[in-house]
C-alpha cells in the first residue's frame, strides 16, 4: 500500500495486519525503537577517531570493516550527561553514508502492529519530541519511534552551526 492506494474494506484490513519490526535500544531512561529495515548491524563502537573541530554531538569516525563510519553521540545529541559503561552501537546507512548511533543498550527486536502507533503525545520531553516520529505504547513503557532523518538533521544542523560561527570568526 502506498499514498495512492485508494481506501477501501480490503485496503484498510490490509493495513490493519501491517506488522512492523522495530530494534529496541535504550537511550538514558528512554525506550526507542529503530524500524529495523533502517538497522545494518549492532557493534560495540572501539577506536574512534575524534575529528578535530567537529561538534560535540559527532563523537568521531571509526572503520568499520573498511568502511569510514561517523558516529553521533546520542545521549549527547539529547543533551543528556554522557553515560559510564561501554556503549553500544547502531548501524545504519543514510543517503549513501555510513553512520553509527552511539546508544547506552540494545534490547530485542518487537513485532507491533502499524495502526497501534499514536502520535507524538503533547506532553513528551521536547528533547525527545525532536526525534521521535510518534509512539508505541507498551506494557509498562512508552517506545519512541525514533526518525533517524532528524536525528541526523540535528547532528547535520550542529556541523552547520559550527561551521557558520567559524566563518563570522573570520
């Protein structure tokens, strides 16, 4: 079904039965899930490379398997304190470039069903609300779903910041 298929009986039972798959991951306190056909792998990032000058949301670049990786620092990203312990890691690919999520844990892969998703609620964390392409409500938590376009528009929007302040420097 696409934006063009007109809504029918049949149409609308179809989407009632849409299933999608989501990658659980835990970012300080908060449950998101990742659609997990965004998801290329879980790794636990070692020897990043900081780049010089780049924000603090970009935690560096790391070759994964030949492949430059850019790492955005999430918990950063949300203006969280950084967090004790190893990190985690996500790996997707967006518009041709490779990208790592730094998280603090993964959890398991959920099955939920498409026409179950609400909106964001009007009351959610802003810092949340800024990432979170609405909700899944479960058994004692609530799972963000999380839009990785503006996740990387954030951390692109931090890289632009920084680079038009270096220029009114000049």
């Amino acid at each position: 079904m696409n934006a063009h298929t007109p809504l029918t009986k049949d149409t609308a039972e179809a989407a009632a039965h849409d299933v999608v798959q989501y990658v659980t991951v835990r970012i300080g306190p908060q449950l998101f899930g990742l659609p997990i056909a965004l998801v290329h792998e879980v790794f636990v990032p070692e020897s990043i490379t900081r780049v010089p000058l780049a924000p603090g949301e970009i935690a560096g670049v790391l070759n994964l398997r030949g492949r430059i990786v850019t790492m955005v620092a999430m918990r950063r990203l949300l203006s969280l304190p950084d967090a004790e312990g190893a990190p985690m890691a996500v790996g997707i690919e967006h518009h041709g470039e490779a990208f790592g999520l730094i998280i603090d844990e993964v959890g398991e892969v959920l099955s939920l069903d498409a026409v179950r998703r609400e909106a964001n609620p009007a009351n959610l964390d802003p810092r949340w609300a800024q990432v979170a392409a609405g909700v899944h409500r479960l058994s004692g938590d609530l799972m963000l779903i999380l839009n990785v376009d503006l996740v990387l528009d954030r951390a692109g929007s931090a890289v632009a910041r920084q680079d038009a302040g270096k220029r009114a420097e000049l």
